[in-house]
C-alpha cells in the first residue's frame, strides 16, 4: 500500500508519498480501508518533529480517517467486512489502509457523506470529552470557543448550540459571518478586540461558563479573567506557548477551575469510552442535522504538503481532508 511518509522533520515538501507494508490486524483490532482521512494540527506538529506519535502507533500522520472495514482480527465483534466506518486514530489516517483498535471506529452517521466522515471522529472525541464530559456544559450557559474557524471550533459551535448553550468564538473577521450561521451568538475579532472585555460585554458582565482554548500560556490570564463564577477553563493547545503565571488568587476568588487534557496519548479504555460517549449523544445530534461536518476543501492524499499549507496559513473554515478514490 502507499503512505505519506515523513523521512526528514520539516516543512510541507518533506511529505512523501511512497509505498509501505501493509498493516494486519492485531487481536481486536480492525483494517480500515481508508477513503480519507483530515489535517489536525498535531499532524503538523509531527511533520516539524515536535509531537511523534505514541508507542505502538503507525508512523504516519493522520489522527482520524474514513472508509470500509477490510479485515476483522481475532475477539472482534459488531463489526464486519465491508461495513462503513470513521475512526479515530492514534496515527496512520495518511494511508490506504491502516489498522484501528475496534473501540475507535464509528459508524458513518446517517445522512452524512462517506470522505465527509472523516472530519468528524477526532473534533468529535475532543470536544465532547471536554465540553461535556469534563467542563459539564449545560442548557443556558455560555460557551466562549477560541480559534472558532478549526475545525474544533466549528464542531464545538454547533454542539454548544446544540446543547442549548450562547457560544462565543474568537476568530478572523472573514470567518464570522460562517460562524454565525453555525450558530455562534457573537463573534470576537482577537487581533482588535479585547475578548475578555467583548465576553463579558455579551453577558453582562457576568463571563464565560466555559472555556475551550487552544493558546495555552499566552492566553491564560485573560480565559481566568474571562470566566464567570464557577467558571471552567479547559486547555486543548499550546499554540501561544507552554509556560505561563497562574494567578490563583483570581481562580479562588471565582471558585473556578484549570484543566488541560490530550486525546492522542490516553489509554486505548480511555478512548474507548469516548468514542463510545460520542456514538452516545453526539451522533443522534449529527444524524439530526443540528450538527455537521464542516468541509473547506478536499485534496488527493498524495497532495498532503498543499494540505499543510493551507492549514498552517489559517485560512481555511473546518477540516481540510485528503482522499482517496
């Protein structure tokens, strides 16, 4: 089968598109025959040599990915040959096949196209198991999501929304109007606006519920300054560095809360029961319609450094996908 290979850490061009054996399935795991997998910014990551995958995982990009199962290894049960399927990954969606531990795979929800499938396990995973499960979003709060065009803040609008939730995204002034129709109340531009004085402008000064950010340090201060009391902040990225002052008299003083969580790196039972939180609640809201795949574009997998660029300039509203077929 073909790969996109990283031989070298570096820029785009570095991606290879090449031949590589082909996976088997392990005992309770699932050959996927891909028909497109997504670009996250942890497969940028990897590319530059800063985030290699976790032991035991395929060495190429690619956290998510749709397509049809090909092969059942052995204790495998509920899923059969030929079936349509998305999966969440702990690498290897950049290829034509790639072996899934079965608690990762999904059905295709009803109604949404089979490459369209593949945007939706990892941003799916990652804001249930944050906004809901862990910051425990409920009916009337707000939610305040940065970087609203990625295609984590275009899922987290429509599931905020969903929920029964005002959202509130940061993002670029020509991906607002997109955002509104998702959903969002109010749309902040973080380059000219202070968010944390719009925050609680919109709320009447009373913040944010919860907060999903992706900055990590150079944003932490201000999400503290911006939640509400009995706020929780939940840190999903580090694109605004690592190290940050946590001011803990102004968290005590809102009796609020700090976490920071990974999806790539948990426990196979841990992911396991989020997929399966996911197939739970999330999925009848995508077979509804009241939340959907949000698709810039698709590009042929072997034009993966294209991919790269685009999501690296941030121009783009949602997931990109490479495909296949």
């Amino acid at each position: 089968m073909h790969a996109i290979t990283i031989p070298e850490p570096g820029g785009p061009d570095g991606l290879v598109w090449t031949e590589v054996p082909d996976p088997e399935p392990g005992p309770g795991e699932v050959v996927v025959h891909v028909r497109a997998s997504a670009v996250n910014r942890a497969d940028l990551l990897q590319r530059q040599g800063h985030y290699p995958p976790p032991p035991g995982a395929p060495a190429y990009p690619g956290l998510e990915c749709s397509g049809v199962v090909g092969a059942v290894g052995a204790g495998v049960t509920g899923w059969e040959i030929g079936q349509e399927v998305c999966a969440l990954l702990a690498g290897g969606g950049y290829a034509e096949r790639v072996a899934v531990p079965a608690g990762q795979l999904l059905p295709v929800p009803a109604g949404v196209d089979l490459v369209d499938a593949a945007a939706l396990p990892e941003v799916a995973c990652t804001v249930w198991s944050n906004v809901v499960q862990l910051a425990g979003l409920t009916t009337g709060e707000t939610l305040l999501v940065h970087g609203g065009g990625s295609g984590i803040g275009t899922f987290a609008v429509q599931l905020g929304v969903a929920l029964g939730a005002t959202v509130v995204v940061t993002a670029r002034p020509a991906k607002h109007e997109r955002l509104r129709e998702l959903g969002a109340a109010h749309a902040i531009d973080y380059r000219e606006q202070d968010f944390v004085e719009e925050v609680r402008r919109v709320t009447d000064g009373r913040g944010a519920d919860v907060v999903l950010d992706i900055m990590g340090a150079s944003y932490l201060a201000r999400n503290v300054a911006a939640l509400a009391t009995g706020g929780r902040l939940v840190v999903i990225g580090m694109q605004g560095g690592r190290k940050a002052e946590l001011d803990l008299g102004a968290l005590l003083a809102k009796r609020a809360s700090v976490a920071a969580t990974a999806l790539r790196s948990r426990p196979l039972a841990e992911k396991a029961a989020i997929v399966a939180g996911v197939r739970e609640q999330v999925w009848p809201l995508v077979a509804a319609g009241a939340v959907r795949p949000v698709v810039d574009r698709r590009l042929p997998m072997p034009e993966a450094a294209e991919a790269h660029r685009l999501v690296e300039s941030n121009d783009h509203v949602g997931k990109v996908l490479l495909t296949l077929g």
